[in-house]
C-alpha cells in the first residue's frame, strides 16, 4: 500500500502536465465538496484529471499546492512547492554530492492522506524522489 502511494505521488508529480484539464462542473461534487470544505478561503482552483484522479491545483501566499482526490472526494496526497532550503539535510547532501553545478528547478514536499511525506526534486531534468530520511526513491 505504501508503494502505491508512493507511486501516485511520483506519477502525479512526472505526468501532471499531461492531465486532462477540466472546468468545475466537471468534477464530482464529493471533490469539490471535499476540497471547498478543507479551503474556504482558495477561491481559484484549477481542475485537472489523471486516470481516476482529480487534481486541485491552487495557491496559498504565492506558493504552489496541489491536493489530488479520489472520484468519491477522498484525499489521496498533497503536494506543496517548498525552497530548496527547507529540503532535508540528507537531501541536501545527496543533491550537493551528486550533482555540485547543477541548480535545483524545483522542489515539493509529498504528503499522502496517511501522512507520508516524501519529497521531489526537479533537476538538471530529471525528476529525483525521497523519503523524509532523504533515502533516495527514484
């Protein structure tokens, strides 16, 4: 099961800009039931679908997040655009280690429903995950 989350994640996060964009009448009212219910104050949503999946897409104080929900509005992950800073230490390392010239693009941090946090990497591009001990996953 922990796998498959994983995977989730690391799916959304490589395949996120071949989702099916939708309006909100697109989307099951359990989603955005769910989602106005846990974000009254986000007020501009951008819907994407992948597979069964729906994804939010929205900011909060000029970050980017995402929550992705399954056709019944259950939350599944989150995702949150963090500063490369605020990566783990030992992801740091890895990263400083294995690739010294090259410049981080982005950098989120992965939560499942059940608490999981792994984090994603974008550089030199290519797209690296690990776990919260900065385990190297992909």
């Amino acid at each position: 099961m922990k796998k498959l989350f994983l995977m989730l994640a690391i799916a959304g996060f490589l395949t996120s800009s071949y989702a099916q964009t939708l309006t909100v009448k697109d989307v099951p009212a359990p989603v955005t039931k769910t989602f106005t219910k846990t974000h009254p104050k986000v007020d501009t949503v951008q819907w994407s679908k992948s597979g069964d999946f729906y994804k939010a897409a929205y900011q909060v104080k000029m970050k980017d997040m995402t929550a992705t929900y399954t056709v019944f509005g259950k939350l599944t992950e989150t995702e949150a655009e963090i500063t490369v800073a605020s990566l783990p230490t030992p992801v740091l390392k890895y990263i400083n280690e294995n690739y010294p010239s090259d410049v981080v693009k982005s950098s989120t941090l992965v939560k499942s429903a059940k608490g999981k946090v792994t984090y994603a990497v974008k550089i030199k591009g290519m797209d690296l995950a690990f776990d919260s001990n900065g385990k190297i996953l992909k």
